[in-house]
C-alpha cells in the first residue's frame, strides 16, 4: 500500500494525507483518542475558540433534518486563555497537525486571540472562522463582503506566525470574489464550506427546534452545495482549498478532491461514525489503487468538464 | 467506551402496540454496561434518519443485554422492524451510572413510562452485585394506561416491592406517580432513603421537587437529543444549578445526575 | 370536518387551500390528472414558460442527493405560443388556481411572454422565475441584487393583467433586501426558494453527475434553509409569502406557515408520491382540528420566539 | 397507472450473491401489466434513499407479478433485504410496452445482465398471448460469468430456443453475445425477423448497430435515472434521432424505443 502518496502540502505545511475533522466537531481531540488512532489523520482542527470563554446558547441546541442536522451551539468554547492552559498540552502531544480554529467578534478579538496564540508551541497552522452563521448580526460581518473578508485577512496574516486558512461561509452570492479577495489579502489556504442558515419549527408547539431558533445546517445534505462552491472557488483562486460539507466516507473525500480541493475535513460524520476519519484514509488507499493513481496530489481538479 | 460495529440482534419482542423489547448479543458490551449507562445506536446505514438513537439498558446477563423502548418515530421505528439476526452498529457502554446507595438504606425507584428500563437495570444490579435485599427496594411504576402494562410487567418478575399507578386508574394506584411517591415514601426515614427516578420531564420535575422538600437524596437520569453521545458535539446539554451559564453534557457528564445538580 | 376554514388569499386571488404545486415539478397537469383529484388543490404551477422553446440540456439531468435531489432540465419547454394553443386549453378546464410560472433571459422577454398570456384565460396569477440558477451568468441577473430585482418587477407589474408572485432564490447573501425591493416595486406577493445551487461527482469517471455540471437542489434537504429564508423574509415585508422547499406532507406545511407563509408549494415531493399534495390537503384539516384552530390564516408566523 | 401504496411481497428469493427475485400480490398490477412496462418501488419510507426505483417485470401470473433484479446499490439493497409479509408502495404499469411482431416472423430476444427481466416476460408473453410456437422464439442471453447463471435458469424453464454466452466463457458461447447474435442471426430471412433487446448501453450499442447493418428490425429497452417515473420531472430524457435538441422521456415515450429513433 506504502507505494500510494497522500501527502498534501497547504500553506508550507505538511500534511500525513488530506484528511483532517472539522471545526466544533472533534472537540479537542481528547474525546475521539479513546476511538480512533489520531496520528492516522492528517490533522484535526479544534472548536472555534474565542478571546472569552462563552457557554454556548441555552438549549435544545441541535437537531436532525433530512439527511443533515441543525445547530446552534452558540461558539462555546473554553476561551484563549484556558485553551492554552488546559487544551494545548494534550495537543501537543499529538502526533498529527494541530490546526486551532479562531472566531472573534471584532478584528481586535481576533488579533488578542492569534497574539497568545502565537507564543504557543505544537499549532501547525491557524483556521480563520469568518463565518460562524449563529452569532449576532447574521455573523457574517467579516464573510459576506470581498471588502470586509480582505480587510480582516491581511490584518491578521500581518499579525499571525502561522499559516492562515480563511473558513468561508456558503451564504453569500458569489462565494468565488469572497475567496479571490482572501487570496489576494494573503491567504494561505481556504476553507469551504461552514453550515448553512436553516430553521426548523415545532408544528405542535409552534416553537423554533433550537432556542437560538435558527442555526447551521451540515451532514449529507450540504454535500452538494459544498461541492458546488469548492469547484466554482477552485476556477477563482490558486491557493490550496480544503473541501468541508457532508463528507461521510473516502468516496465522498475522492469527489471534493476532483472537484478542486486539496484536502477536506470531516464533520458531522464524526458524530454518526466515529471511526470515519481513520476508515476514510484506508479507503483512500485502495481508491487510488483502483483509478490507478500514485499520488492524491494528482487528483485535485480532475474534474472533465 | 469503544464502536461495535456489528452487534448481532438474537430477538426483538413486540410487547404492545408500541413497546418493543431487544436483545442484542456481545460479550464486550455486555461486560463493561452499568446501570446508568446509555448505548447509541446506528438505526439505519442511510442518511436519514441520520442520527444515533439512545437507549439506557433494561438488562444484562452474561454475553447479551437489552434494551425496551418505545416506537415513537422514525428511528424507533425501523429499530423495530429489526429482526433475529440482523446486525447493528453501537457505541457504548456510553455515560455516567447511578452512584451506589448504602447498603443499609432504602431504595426507591422511581420510573414514569419508558424510564422504566434503566431503572430495572439498576434494581437488579442492587439484588445481585450489592447484596441488597429485595424488601430494601421500591420499584413505583407510573404508566399513563393498561395499554403500557408491558412495562411494569418487565419489573414485576423481580423479587422486589412494587407498586404501580396509571394515570387513567385502568392500573393499580388512579393518578401520577409523584403522587404514589408522597405516600409510599411517608413511613421512612429520609435519612437512610435513596431516590433513583427517571421519566418524562414534568414527572421528574415533580420528583425531584418532593425529594428537595423533604431532604431526600435522589439521582434522576436525563434524555436530551444527542448527535454524537460521546461528548464533542456540545449538543445535549443541560443547564447546571452552578449558574446561568453553566451547562453539562447528558451524555457525558450525564445521564445521571443529583438532582441539585440540574435545572431540569 | 367542513368547519374547517383552508382557504387563502393571495394578490386578490382567493385559494381553496394553501397546497399548491411547485413549477418544474408537476408538467402543466395533465400527467397527474390520472393520479390525483386537481380540483383539491389550491392551485397549480405550471413549468416555466420561455419566450423560444427550449429542448433543456443533455441528460443526465437529474441525480439523487442525501435527502434530495440536483436538477439542470434547463427549462425544457415548449415556448409560450405553443404553450398558449396546446397547454392553455387543458389548464383552462380544471378547477383550480392556474398560476403560470415564466421566465426569461431579459426583461423585454419577461415582457413578450407576459404580453402574450394577457390575452388568455384561465390564468390566475403568474408566478416570475428570476432566479433558475441552471441558465447562464448564474442565473442571477435578476435575483442577485435588490437593485435588478426592483428593475424587473416594476416593470412586469406595468404590463401584467394577472397578479404577480415573484419566485426568489436562495443563493444570495440577503434573501430579505432583495424580498423588500420586490415589495416595494409591487410585487403581489413571494415564492421561496428556488433550489439552492449544487453539483455532483462521479468518482470513478471523474465526470460531473448532470451534464450541465452544476444544478438545483431541491428536496428534504433543503427545508431548513427554506424554513429559515421564509421566517427571515417575514419579518421584511407585508405581502404573502408562498414557502417552497422540501415540503413532503402536511406537518411540513404546517412548519412553514407557522414560519410565516400564507401558502406553500410542494416540488420534489410530486415525484416521491404523487398523491401528496391531496393528502396533505386532508391531513391539514385534521391538523387544525388537533390544535384547535378554525383557520389556517390565524397560523401564518403564529412561531414562538 | 396508479398509485398502490400497499403492495405485499409474498417471496423475496435470493438467486446469487447479488441477484434477488421479489414477487408481489397485487390483482390490479398484475392484471395491466404488459411487457415492457415498469414499475416504480418506494424502496424506504425515509428521505434517503428519496427516489423510486424502477424494475422491469420478469413475470406476471394471476393476481402476483415479479422482478428480478442485482442489488448494486443502497435502493436496490434495502429491496433486497425485504422480507415476506412487508408490503411496498408501487406506482404502475408505467411506460409503453414492446410493439407486437407479427404471427409469422421469428423472435430474437437479446439480453445482457439485468435486461433479461423484461425480455423473459415478453416471451412468456408471445407464448400465452399471442400463441406463438417456441421455435419462433430465439432468446439469446449474455451473462458475464457462471456467477450470473441465475439470469440464464430464469429464462431456461420456458419451452423456447435458448442460447447463452459469456464474457469469461465460463457458461455458453465465449464472447459478448452481440458476437452471437452475428452468427445466430444469420439464417434467418431478415424481412420476418424481429429483434427486441435490453441491457447495459455497450451492448444495446454494439446489437442495434448490428440490426442498422442488416436491417433486422429492432426494439429497445432503455434504462435511466428516473425521479418520477410518470413524465413530469423531464429528467429521464435520452436523445431523440429527430434532432439534436429533441428528447423523449424514457419514462413516458418509452422504455421501448424502435432502435431507430434514439441516440443510445
Ligand atoms: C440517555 C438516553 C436513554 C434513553 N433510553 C430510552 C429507553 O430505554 N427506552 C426508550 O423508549 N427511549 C429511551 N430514550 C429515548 C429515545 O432515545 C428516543 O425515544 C428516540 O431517540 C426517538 O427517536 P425516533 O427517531 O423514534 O423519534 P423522532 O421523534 O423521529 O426523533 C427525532 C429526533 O429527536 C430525538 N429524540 C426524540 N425523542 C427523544 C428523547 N426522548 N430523548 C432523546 N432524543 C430524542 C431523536 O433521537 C431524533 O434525533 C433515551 C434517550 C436518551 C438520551
Ligand atoms: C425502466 C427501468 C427498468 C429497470 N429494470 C430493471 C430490472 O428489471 N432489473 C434490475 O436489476 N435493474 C433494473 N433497472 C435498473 C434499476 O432501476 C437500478 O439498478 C436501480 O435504480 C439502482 O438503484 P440503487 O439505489 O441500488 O443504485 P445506486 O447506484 O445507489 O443509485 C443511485 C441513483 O442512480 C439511479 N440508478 C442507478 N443505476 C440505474 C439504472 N441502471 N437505471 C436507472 N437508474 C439507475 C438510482 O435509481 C438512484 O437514483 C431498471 C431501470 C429502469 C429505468
Ligand atoms: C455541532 C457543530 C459545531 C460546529 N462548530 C463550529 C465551530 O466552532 N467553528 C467552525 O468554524 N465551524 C463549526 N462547525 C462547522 C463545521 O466545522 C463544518 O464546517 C460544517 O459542519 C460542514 O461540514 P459537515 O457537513 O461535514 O458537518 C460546527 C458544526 C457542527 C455540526
Ligand atoms: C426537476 C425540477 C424542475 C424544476 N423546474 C423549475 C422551473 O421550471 N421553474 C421554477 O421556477 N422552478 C423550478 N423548479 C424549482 C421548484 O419549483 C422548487 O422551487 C424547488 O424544487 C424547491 O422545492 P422542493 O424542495 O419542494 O422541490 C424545479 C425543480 C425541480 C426538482
Ligand atoms: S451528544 Fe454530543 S456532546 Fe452529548
Ligand atoms: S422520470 Fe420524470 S419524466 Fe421520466
């Protein structure tokens, strides 16, 4: 099997193969070392975190759609501070690439939270959520501008001392001038998608199914959408895209690849599979034996089209 | 705490119009469950239902252990059409258990509906892990009709005190559970009673309300809609008595918990 | 069961009930007239009609998502004339609201083809598709921006006879501006959504699924995000809003309205059970009857927030 | 063409590792069914898998009709797993039927894999309808290896002229059954044959180029993806030979086609 290379390169950094989890889905990783063996991934990306510790929305916080899920957990998260007290330790001693997912309410916030970051040992690469749907305002002040993305990009590549990943948002018009305007504020990589803005309603009660009563729709269902917009971003930018949306197994991870990602995340799979990850990567394997290609590296784009 | 990908089912009982009780095969699962804990249940290999389905233990012996529940919806629905031989795919033993009563005081159990089983589970745990005498043991079985009587039949077997209410009075005591508590707890000493309690929500609001009026100890085990019932999601919570902002996860810090503990 | 009181009014027309079926969904009727009692319905919607026939594009058109499906039928249709002497006649015989669904490529199309149906009968309202994200530049021409969709519904609320239903998309970072410019250009009321943009990939050929390679999501999958864009929309304007998006049954109905609809489309669903529609029309009355609630119109945006 | 939302299986048979023989109770389905119609099988209650999938009828008697079909993929799987007793919802006959040859002329029945469904029951069909004398009838059936046998015994029990191949030779003639076809073919007077075909598009390709050739009038049998089965979606459309931009729906205007007609 070794004679198949999956190792992928974004923003200087390398990675094991393309596949890592994705943002609030994972935890810290501590929860899933009981499951599965983490240094078969090729990173793992940690729950948003914010300058400030934040209890996340009252519940119920979640619910199941058709083939999705809804949440609204609000960003909780332990804060910069006690991420790096508490969190940090055990990460490091991973034997994968740890990527720290930042969220921040101001461009100020973020900048506090990348500055103590930036003093810490054992972080591969930063990811940017410049998108969280549950959060305030519509939570898209930094997502649904090329203006305000680039703003916020090039002050926090001017600040950061590890690559930048910008997380992108799928509410938006033409997610494509959003990505060119990170490319050219310096992005190193990009991230699509985050969830996208959904509801659900109680007809019994006439209550919303989550209090904060809309939140973020994932799983299967977004797969398509996700596909949609890596591939338009894929004709738009140069820089590496990592694919995030309803991904549940290699097959899927093949499919985001072709369509133009260099690597992908899993997230609500993790939830209904624990095991997706690490099953992905040696699916990924006899994938490639099978369409008869040595590299994954090969694979991004291949779209005929 | 592991995945079990392919636990074979070796029966599936249909005991009413609604209530099914499953035994599952696995020597692993079997061995490491506790009263208390939960396992989480692949109910289908498609997309949707897309989510796990929990379900506490009604019982374990040896290599199988079981699970009653109640067909309520789409997922509980295929779980039962399952059949003797299919195989599904669990996570467990997941969650915290109950903590172990004395072995001088009086247990009483208290269970609304389909918060029977975990409630089973732990009585017979007392009888054949703690020693504990069967007349030490409580069981109050609330059930809203004689159509649920599968329920407390499932308790009945066990060399225990019983005592049944049914909200239309079709069973036993005419009236909730809560109130067969009032007075079936009167004639102990509330320093040697231990609560257990576990049931729809207005029940275990009530429960725990006389268990804090009169000073008596009592753990409630809490359901909450959980995607990933290992911890990660942070969707299952529920908001702690430690403050406003303060939240616990049923599935991790849970499902048990002491009654103080929560804001139900 | 008569007691009951379904029935709606939109832009001055008066429907039997709020079930209606989604255009490119249910042909011009005459297929389901051997499944389903038409005079049940609310009303129907008919395919979008074009100025010039249209073949629609290279199949594979259509493949099955997670709870969904993608579509790119590149509005197969006759053309309005022939839809005038060969469909208009059938439609002209059922007992139910007629809703002719156009779209165009410019608004002097819009023009002609509204020019043409002003002339007919039997038509109670026209629903204008400005948003069919499978056509060139997007799609969005019309929908993408408050300033183009004010533009194109001022001007076809100048020539139309009939009431005009504007047909919004979802792929657009402000579903709301874009409902408030429609409003306020006169639109008689809204319909949303439209299917959200999305593609497929064949792993094994490295082909695109639909041959258009990106294409409409429609289904289960997307009523979250349908939910969630009828509620924001609500909240914006005064005029009915008609919830379309992965409505399967009455339950389904109920949400949306709640959400704040006055009526709702069913689209895929068609598909999956051809009697859906009818039964939904039954399973709202018994709905009522369980909430205690003589008329649907009291639900409308009845949401606990 | 109705809806039936009730169907009973009364056998689901496995035949091989893959191929399955489901066989339903319905008088008003069986009593309409003619060769070359399909049906279309809600296969899950839930939204995924969220369309219907078509089948071809293998076989019609009295009030029962049967498919038989290879399970390759998550619709065709839960088919598979259906059991005795569960009922389905079935929406049928949907599509036309193949054209009728004529009292006189011979028969060449040309499957490939799973095409041989429809095609058995047309032959069934031409012996009990249309009084037709086995030797009028030649089925030729490709298969890709003795795995698939099954699809050539479904065939083997009619009184009629057979001949099988197979891709690896393991059963029958070696070779694509296209190539048997050439020879098979030859002897006969090509004003009074008729050729009716189903299976995999290379082969449908490769036969009715043959037919173009010798001038062998010939019938096809289309599969495509189908959401709605009933000519509303526009989705199952192959290319008509009126015109580049002219499409029929394989649903409606088919599943047969004169070969001359479409753009395989
Ligand atoms: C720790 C725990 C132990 C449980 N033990 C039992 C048991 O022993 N017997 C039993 O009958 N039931 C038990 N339940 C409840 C059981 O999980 C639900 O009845 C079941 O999830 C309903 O699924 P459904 O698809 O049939 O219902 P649907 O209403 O279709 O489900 C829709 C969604 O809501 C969730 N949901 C609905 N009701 C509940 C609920 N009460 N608790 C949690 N999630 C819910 C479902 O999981 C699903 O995600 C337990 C729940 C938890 C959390
Ligand atoms: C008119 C007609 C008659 C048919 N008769 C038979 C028969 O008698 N026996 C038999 O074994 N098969 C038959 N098929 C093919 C059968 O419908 C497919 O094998 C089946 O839909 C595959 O579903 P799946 O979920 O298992 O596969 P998946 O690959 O998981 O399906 C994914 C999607 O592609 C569609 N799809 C995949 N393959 C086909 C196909 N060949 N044709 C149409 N849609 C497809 C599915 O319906 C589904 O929407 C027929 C198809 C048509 C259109
Ligand atoms: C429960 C939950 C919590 C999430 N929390 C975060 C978060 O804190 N930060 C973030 O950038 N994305 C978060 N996401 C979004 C995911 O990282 C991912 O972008 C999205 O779920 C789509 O991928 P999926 O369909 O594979 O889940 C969360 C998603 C879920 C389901
Ligand atoms: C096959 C198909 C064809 C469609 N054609 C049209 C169309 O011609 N015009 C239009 O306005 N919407 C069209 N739609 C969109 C539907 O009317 C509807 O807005 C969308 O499918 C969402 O609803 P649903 O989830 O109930 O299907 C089409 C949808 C499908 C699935
Ligand atoms: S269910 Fe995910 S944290 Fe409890
Ligand atoms: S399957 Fe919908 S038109 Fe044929």
């Amino acid at each position: 099997m070794s004679k198949f290379d999956l190792t992928v390169e974004i923003g200087g950094v390398k990675f094991r193969n393309p596949i890592m989890t994705a943002s609030g889905t994972f935890g810290y990783g501590e929860e899933f070392n009981e499951y599965i063996d983490l240094s078969k991934l090729g990173g793992i990306v940690t729950k948003s975190v914010t300058l400030n510790p934040r209890p996340g929305h009252k519940p119920p916080r979640t619910c199941e759609t058709a083939g999705g899920m809804l949440n609204a957990i609000g960003l909780a998260n332990v804060g910069v501070d006690r991420f790096i007290t508490e969190k940090i330790p055990f990460l490091q001693t991973l034997d994968t690439n740890v990527v720290v997912n930042v969220a921040g309410f101001s461009i100020e916030e973020y900048v506090t939270v990348i500055d103590k970051l930036n003093d810490c040992d054992g972080i591969a690469m930063l990811e940017i959520n410049i998108s969280c749907p549950n959060v305030g305002a519509d939570g898209l002040e930094f997502s649904g501008s090329p203006e305000s993305a680039h703003k916020l990009t090039s002050e926090l590549q001017k600040i950061s001392r590890f690559p930048l990943i910008i997380k992108l948002s799928p509410n938006v018009t033409d997610i494509a001038s959003i990505a060119k305007a990170c490319e050219d504020a310096g992005a190193d990589a990009l991230s699509m998608i985050n969830t996208l803005v959904g509801m659900g309603v109680n007809h019994n009660t006439f209550e919303p199914l989550l209090t904060n009563v809309t939140g973020g729709l994932s799983g299967p269902a977004i797969k398509p959408v996700a596909l949609a917009c890596v591939h338009k971003v894929y004709r738009s930018v140069k820089i590496p895209i990592i694919g995030i949306g309803g991904i549940m197994d290699h097959f899927d991870v093949a499919q985001f690849i072709i369509a133009g990602a260099a690597a992908v995340q899993f997230g609500t799979a993790n939830f209904i599979n624990p095991s997706c990850t690490v099953d992905a990567v040696d699916g990924l394997k006899n994938y490639l034996r099978d369409i008869d290609i040595q590299c994954i590296k090969e694979l991004t784009g291949k779209l005929k089209v | 705490m592991i995945q079990h990908p392919s636990v074979p089912i070796i029966k599936n009982e249909k005991l009413s119009k609604d209530l099914f009780k499953i035994v599952f095969r696995s020597k692993d699962l079997a061995s490491g469950l506790r009263p208390g804990n939960f396992v989480h249940i692949r109910v289908s290999p498609e997309m949707d239902p897309l989510f796990r389905r929990a379900m506490s233990i009604y019982s374990c012996e040896n290599d199988t252990f079981s699970v009653l529940f109640r067909a309520i919806g789409k997922g509980t629905g295929l779980l039962s059409k399952m059949r003797e031989g299919d195989t599904v795919d669990i996570l467990g033993p997941l969650g915290n258990s109950f903590d172990p009563p004395d072995k001088d005081e009086t247990v009483i159990l208290v269970a609304g509906g389909t918060g029977v089983p975990p409630l089973h589970f732990l009585a017979q745990w007392l009888l054949s892990n703690y020693g504990f005498d069967g007349q030490q043991i409580l069981f109050l079985c609330g059930i809203s009709s004689a159509d649920d009587l599968p329920l407390s039949e499932a308790v009945e077997h066990l060399d225990i005190r019983m005592r049944t209410s049914s909200d239309d009075g079709s069973v036993g005591f005419k009236g909730y559970v809560s109130e067969l508590l009032k007075t079936e707890a009167l004639p102990y000493d509330i320093k040697k009673l231990r609560l257990y309690t576990c049931g729809p929500v207005p029940m275990l609001r009530e429960v725990t309300k006389i268990c804090a009026e009169q000073g008596i100890r009592c753990q409630v085990s809490l359901e909450g809609h959980m995607p990933c019932g290992i911890g990660t999601c942070l969707g299952c919570v529920v908001q702690s008595t430690r403050g406003e902002d303060e939240f616990d996860r049923i599935c991790m810090e849970g499902p048990v918990f002491d009654s103080n503990e929560v804001l139900i």
